[in-house]
C-alpha cells in the first residue's frame, strides 16, 4: 500500500514525530519505500519558512522531494472544499491509488479517497 503524506503529516515526519499516533506511526515505518509527497507541499512549506511561520530543523532543500501529478484536482468526484493544497493532494493520492495520511477532517470526512488518520 503506497501512502500519500499530507503537508503537515509530512513535517511532523521530521520536526514532531510524537504527533503521530501510533497506529500511523507502526505502517509509516513498515513501508518506508511507499511514502510519497506531493510537490504543492513542498511549496507550501517553502511558504511558511519564507513567512517565518515555520522554523526547519535542517536546511529546506531537504524537503524537496519527488513532484507528484495532479491533473484531477478540479474533477474530484462529489462536494470538496477549494483549497488547492487539499484538492491536489486528494487528486495525487487518487491518481496514484495511494492512502493519504492527514489528520485534517475535512479530508478524512471525504469519501471519494482512501484516507488514514494520522492521529490514530
């Protein structure tokens, strides 16, 4: 099973591994080969260190990681909300036939994508 890391699940990867809750945690380490991030979330990380909004333990070219191709973002099947970031992460993640992790409810409320939350 592939996992798609959404951008927050991504940085507490690396900055707050105690975020995630351990459910999550045991299949994120079982298949570390099959974690992917979508390249929007390394611009909106680029975004909140550039705004001063997030501080890197590291340097931020060590977030760039490996683009993903989003072409379904505005064809998502029933009622999405119109943030981008989550569209093109919910498109990625269905395009790619991949579990996204997140803990955002909005996202996990939405049937039309495998979901894990990354709390549990």
């Amino acid at each position: 099973m592939s996992f798609l890391l959404d951008t927050h699940v991504w940085i507490w990867t690396q900055e707050q591994p105690d975020c995630i809750g351990p459910v999550s945690r045991a299949l994120l380490e079982t298949t570390p080969e099959e974690l992917c991030v979508s390249a929007v979330s390394s611009l909106e990380i680029a975004r909140l260190v550039a705004g001063g909004l997030l501080e890197l333990k590291g340097r931020l070219d060590r977030w760039v990681r490996t683009a993903m191709d989003s072409i379904e973002a505005y064809k998502l099947p029933g009622r999405f909300h119109k943030d981008p970031a989550d569209r093109l992460l919910v498109a990625t993640a269905r395009v790619r036939d991949m579990t996204l992790v997140t803990a955002d409810e909005r996202i996990l409320d939405y049937r039309s994508v495998r979901t894990l939350d990354a709390r549990a």
